[in-house]
C-alpha cells in the first residue's frame, strides 16, 4: 500500500512539474528574473545560471533556451532549476554564440509569455577551475563566524578550506594564491597567537613577519611571479562608526607600510620609500616582477580627518636578482588631480591593464558606497572608470583570471549590505561584459538565507590542498618562524 501511494505521488509530482503553458498571453516586457541575466555574457562550462522570477506569486515558471548553432533545454517549475549536463552541452556547443531565453510564468490560472531575451556565450574560455574567498558576516566585531571557502565555477560545488570552527576566536584574512597558482598561497591570522602562512606545494610555514623594525605583522599580500618573494603591507586597521542614516562605518589606518618577504630566507626586504611617514597600502607585483605597484596617502589624524584621506596610485622597480628596490618612486594616478582616492591595484597577467577601485575618500574602500572600479591602460596611460561594470554601491576586491580575460569582484548593488561576487569579461580594446552574479541552484533561497559578505576573491586553476589538521597543530602551538630584516 506504501509503495502504491509513492508511486500515485511521484507520478502526481511529475505531472506538477511538467505542466506546459496554454493559450499564453504575450506580454511586451522583459521577464523580471532574478538575478538579472539579461543580456549577460559568460564562458561556455560556467555553472548554470538558474534564476528566479522577482514575483514570488507566480504559480509556475516555465523556460526555454535554445542555442543559435543548435541544442535546447527546458526547466518547468517553481524558478528555472536548469540541469547541469544539458547546461553544459548547450553552452559549449555554443561557444561564440548566443542562446535565446523563453520564460513563461503562470499566475491565477494564466500563462503570460515575456519577451525573449540572450545570453552571450564568450569565445573566450574560463579554464581556471574555481574561487577562494573570506566570507565573513558584516558584523564589525573581531573574529566571528568567518570562512575561506572554494567554489567550483563549473558546478555549484562549495567546500570550506579554513572557517572559525576550526580555529575559534581567530581573525584570518588575506588569503593570497600566487597568480592562480592555488600550490603557493599564503594568509593572516591578526592579533594574540597570529601570524602569516606561507605554503608551497602543502607544505605549511607559519612565520612571525613582524620585527623590532616593522610596526606590525604582514597582511594584504602579493606574490612576486617568480613565487619566491611576497609583498606584504604591514598596518593596523581600525573601525568608526557614523550615528546618522547614511553612512554606518568607516574603516582606516593609522600607519601603513610595505616589506617584501624572501621566503627562501625568512627575510624582510625594506625600502625607505616605502617606509615613510605616508601610509603605503595594498602592494601587487607586475607580471614580469620588475615593478611593485601600491597606493600612498599622505597622513592624516583619523579618524577626525577621515575625509581627507586620498591615495595615489604608485609604482618602484623590484630587481628580484639583486633582492632591491630602486631608488625612486613614480606616481601614475595623483591623487591631488583626480581628488578622489585609488586602492587595490591588480595588474592583468598580460601586462596590458592595472584595474583598480576609486573613492572619494579612504585607503579601504569596502565601505564606501561611491567605490568604483576604473582601468589604466599600460600602453598609453590613460584610465577611465568602468562604467558598464559599476553601480550606484560599492565595487571592490577584484582579481583576474589566470588569461586576463575575466575578472571577479564584489558589489553590494543588491541590497547595499551584502557584498557578492560578480563575474565580467574584458576585449583586447578594454571594452567590458555586463557582469552577472556568481551562479547559485535556487539564487533567492541561497542569498536570502546566507548572511555573508564576499571579500577577498580570487582564480585558482586548480583546486587548493589545504591541511586543515596541520593548520591546527601549528596555531595552536604558538610556534612561528621569526623573520629578519635584509638591507636593501
């Protein structure tokens, strides 16, 4: 009798699902989706992009794609749940291409057909096979229920690489691969019992990196392509917060200085250019290692002078063979002329762009809502903001894919509270995709039930092994490495 009455079920939930629209009223209006997927481009194999209709209502939502070089699929349901194989298959076979997308929705007995609308599939491939990522709850208290995480960016596949269950109490940020290159990574663990990993190849070293000559332990890394030295930004970070409706925080330095660890010899290479009393912030290598790019703000009293903070966009060579710096330092975006502030430079691995965050104020842009992604242009020098990417909330935290053909980055334009990721494309001319929200299985029950904030994202071309066993062992031991300063 049980087996009876599962069989009249199943049959029953087949049915439900499989409803077909009849007699479809054609609506002159583009469906309301969630997340907006309209006109997106993405790389043939990225995950499906499900998406939700904004109506919550809506009593059924049936979808077609079909693909201009042939394939179709179809999704009949509560949102457009698009099976993986059949999402993969239609996407490769049409790479280069467009897909065009069906949606019906039925409500109060009617079907409704909205306007079609594309999907570009990019000839541009994304290889790499996933994301790192901190996520961390917008709290603003020390440590919390943290997580780096990786995801799979050809399936949903997210899996936990070190979170605050494993070490409580513990803050750790900076979470830095090597170019992609998820087999040298390094990260932070701030305060009492901290200290900066630095692994190759799963091979776990936790160093000390601050010493009787630097005011703090590194964080805001960067590797050196040879992977043998890393930039590292040593500083402290602290919190204001504001009492009227508008603004709720601001986040600044008191001091900010950059040292280059040799992780052959333990040693801090110093520069006295970097060592001022301005505050030099957020280093980054260029692709051939000769150059070190970092911002620079003249000092200020935070955080009464909060307003007053502006960073330049800078550069100084880097001689990996003789271990030093040059003896000058070149600015190529003033913050005096633009009279806003530029952060968080990453170069593209091609060596043609430097992509960078620009506010009107502070060297952490995570919490200004004016934050904005812009592109230089190493061939000629000009830069301008990335007005097809941007929105009227923050951008920031963004990281290349391993052939500078995508990139990643946060916004909050969703909510205004959440920082999530967002994936877009870039031409040989500079010219940039319309961007789309890191794919999920049910999008609105995935984000409305997660109360996290994305930062720090970053390519891998492999997945990260990570010994979370071992990774105990050391922090709890206390044991670190102490690293000593080289003269320049």
């Amino acid at each position: 009798m049980r087996r009876a009455k599962w069989i009249l079920w199943a049959v029953w939930a087949i049915w439900a699902c499989g409803e077909k629209p009849e007699n479809a009223k054609l609506a002159d209006a583009l469906p309301a989706i969630w997340p907006d997927y309209v006109d997106v481009t993405i790389p043939a194999g990225i995950a499906p992009l499900c998406f939700n209709f904004a109506d919550e209502d809506i009593d059924a939502m049936d979808v077609v794609i079909r693909g201009k070089k042939g394939g179709e699929l179809h999704a009949n349901g509560d949102w457009a749940d698009l099976d993986d194989d059949q999402w993969q298959l239609l996407t490769s076979q049409n790479q280069g291409a467009d897909l065009t997308v069906t949606v019906c929705t039925k409500k109060d007995g009617q079907w409704t057909q909205w306007r079609d609308f594309p999907i570009h599939v990019s000839p541009y491939p994304l290889d790499d096979y996933g994301l790192t990522y901190r996520r961390i709850p917008p709290g603003y208290e020390v440590g919390g229920n943290i997580g780096i995480y990786e995801r799979d960016l050809h399936s949903f596949r997210e899996r936990p690489l070190l979170t605050e269950s494993d070490l409580p109490g513990r803050c750790f940020n900076c979470h830095t691969p090597n170019h992609a290159n998820a087999r040298e990574l390094t990260l932070q663990i701030r305060g009492e019992g901290g200290g900066t990993l630095v692994q190759k190849d799963g091979r776990q070293r936790w160093l000390n990196t601050k010493t009787d000559s630097t005011r703090a332990a590194g964080s805001y890394a960067y590797w050196h392509p040879q992977g043998r030295y890393c930039a590292y930004a040593v500083n402290s970070v602290h919190q204001a917060f504001f009492t009227g409706p508008d603004d709720r925080i601001e986040a600044y330095h008191r001091f900010s200085d950059i040292v280059v660890l040799d992780t052959q010899t333990d040693g801090l290479l110093l520069s006295p250019l970097l060592q001022t009393d301005d505050l030099e912030i957020f280093p980054a290598f260029s692709p051939d290692g000769q150059w070190l790019y970092y911002s620079s703000s003249r000092p200020c009293r935070v955080p009464a002078e909060y307003e007053k903070v502006k960073c330049s966009l800078c550069r100084i060579a880097f001689d990996a063979e003789q271990r030093r710096f040059g003896l000058q330092a070149d600015t190529l975006v003033n913050a005096d002329s633009l009279h806003r502030s530029a952060t968080q430079v990453r170069p593209s691995y091609d060596g043609r762009w430097l992509m960078y965050t620009v506010s009107d104020r502070s060297n952490f842009p995570v919490f200004q809502r004016d934050a904005d992604l812009w592109l230089l242009d190493l061939r000629d020098g000009s830069t301008r903001p990335l007005d097809e990417v941007n929105s009227s909330d923050v951008e920031s935290f963004h990281n290349w894919s391993s052939d500078s053909r995508w990139f990643v980055f946060t916004s909050k334009r969703t909510d205004g509270m959440y920082a999530q990721l967002f994936l877009a494309s870039i031409d040989d001319e500079g010219r940039c995709t319309k961007p789309f929200l890191l794919p999920q299985r049910n999008p609105r029950k995935y984000y409305a039930e997660l109360f996290d904030s994305y930062n720090v994202p970053d390519f891998t071309r492999h997945p990260v092994a990570f010994d979370v066993g071992e990774a105990q062992r050391q922090v709890e031991s206390n044991e670190r490495i102490q690293v000593k300063i080289m003269s320049n």
